[in-house]
C-alpha cells in the first residue's frame, strides 16, 4: 500500500509557516527584522506611482538568502518560487530580481543594515553572548610558535654557522676566535665573526683604491664579494639566534605560544579531530 498521492485530487493549502521548524534560520531573521522601529522604513514611502513592496519584507528575504550563501539577484527571484522559507517571509510576494537589486543598492537600505546591527547587537547583549571581549582575527595555526620548530631551526643554524667558521678560518680570511671547534657559535662570537669581516671587507677597499693594476683590482673585487656573501650569513645568523632565545624565553616550558597574544600565555590546544594537525 501506498502513501495517497494524487495531483489531481484538490487540497486545501496548509499555511506555510506550520512546517518551518521553530529554531529555523529564517525565523531568526524574522524576529530581527522586525525589532527595528517601523520609523526606520518611512524613508521608502512615496505616494506616486503603484503601490511597492514592503521594505521590511525584502529586506528578509535578502538577509535569508544571504544566509544561504545566494548572492544573485535572479537566484533570490528563483528561492521565491522555490523556497517555502522564502515564500513564508515574502507571504507569497515574488519581486522580480531588477526589484531586489534596486531594494539592495537603494542608499536608504545602508541606514538600514546600520540600525538592524544596532538592534541585532544589543540582542546579542541581552543573550549574554558578547561581553567585550576581543579576540584577534588572525588566531590560526600560522600565529603560533612551536617548541619543536624553534629546536629544528636552531640546530641547523648551529651546524651551519659552524661549518662556515671553520672553512673561514682554514681559509685564513678571518683568525681562530675558539677553541673548542665542535661547540656551537655562541651570538658574541657569531657577531664578533661579523667584526672581523667587516674588517676584512674595508681593508679589501683600501686595496681596491690604492691598486693600478686593473687585473689585480678585478681579483679583489671578487674576494670582496665573496666575503660580503659571509658576513651577510653571519648577519642573518646573528638576527635569527636572537629571535630563537627570545622565543626559547618566552616559551619557558611549554611547547608552543601565540605571536598574536600580548602576554605570550597561550598555549594551542589541539583537539581530537582537528584540521591543524
């Protein structure tokens, strides 16, 4: 046995409103829209021409399709027809699209967004769901600083900078500051690197000015050059371990802290099932 089902059996037209739940969306704009001061909507009155659509009813219908993520003009004019949410807030009416996008780009329409949040805000405060609090709008996984990154980065800095001292000092273009060869570079070391080649780089101007020879100039150009490349490394190295033992203090014990939190106490947490991981 089957369900009745005969279109050509005449029935009486439920009231489109019954079967809309009671915490549906559109029900939500329905309420807000109509906490603004009818006051509000006097600027849309005129007394020439036919008579024209409600401003309080197109402006639900635009909010709820906005909701929706329906932008168009003809796909709202379609959601008319279509939607009994849309057809329960309209009462029926269909607006072609020409009349909603002239509704949406009325500069009255902008006085009323301004006073519909307004009144959607202080909703909101008498619902207990905003307390002045401020939260950054970039708080994503990219504004955190991790324990673990911060070890990786700093370890290969350490063997870099270290690789690039001892070929320095075998080359003689800068002397032996430690000892200890197989110890990592501390930052006064690594700036006192940059020292001596900053000395190394002025002397190689004076021979460039003094020097007749222009093959021999040429030459010093390009040890120049090449020296320039080391202390702009060690420049970078010396930023980049500054920044590692600022971020190694802020962390203390923790394994991550926010770039975008002020005091620097917060720490990720990852649930279960996150796209963060």
């Amino acid at each position: 046995m089957y369900k009745n089902y005969n279109l050509i059996q005449l029935t009486l037209p439920i009231e489109t409103s019954v079967r809309i739940p009671q915490n549906d969306i559109s029900r939500y704009v329905n309420e807000i829209v109509e906490t603004i001061p009818d006051s509000e909507f006097d600027e849309f009155r005129h007394h020439r021409g036919a008579t024209s659509y409600h401003p309080k009813m197109m402006l639900k219908i635009t909010l709820y399709a906005y909701t929706q993520s329906v932008f168009s003009g003809r796909r709202i004019e379609k959601l008319l027809h279509d939607s009994i949410r849309m057809m329960w807030l309209a009462q029926n009416q269909t607006p072609s699209y020409k009349t909603i996008n002239r509704f949406r780009v009325n500069p009255n329409t902008d006085a009323l967004i301004e006073s519909l949040f307004i009144q959607f805000h202080s909703q909101c405060l008498k619902q207990n769901l905003i307390d002045g609090t401020k939260v950054e709008a970039n708080a994503n996984r990219y504004t955190f600083v991790w324990k673990k990154s911060i070890q990786n980065h700093e370890s290969k800095l350490n063997e870099n900078s270290k690789t690039l001292y001892r070929d320095l000092v075998e080359e003689k273009i800068i002397p032996e500051i430690k000892e200890d060869g197989d110890s990592d570079l501390t930052i006064e070391e690594i700036d006192l690197i940059g020292s001596h080649l900053d000395k190394e780089i002025e002397d190689l101007n004076h021979s460039i000015e003094n020097e007749d020879c222009a093959q021999i100039r040429k030459q010093t150009r390009k040890k120049r050059t090449e020296i320039k490349k080391f202390k702009n490394k060690f420049d970078d190295y010396s930023e980049r371990k500054n920044k590692y033992e600022e971020q190694k203090s802020i962390l203390k014990d923790r394994n991550s802290f926010s770039k975008t939190d002020h005091d620097h106490d917060e720490t990720l947490l990852i649930m279960t099932e996150d796209n963060m991981k």
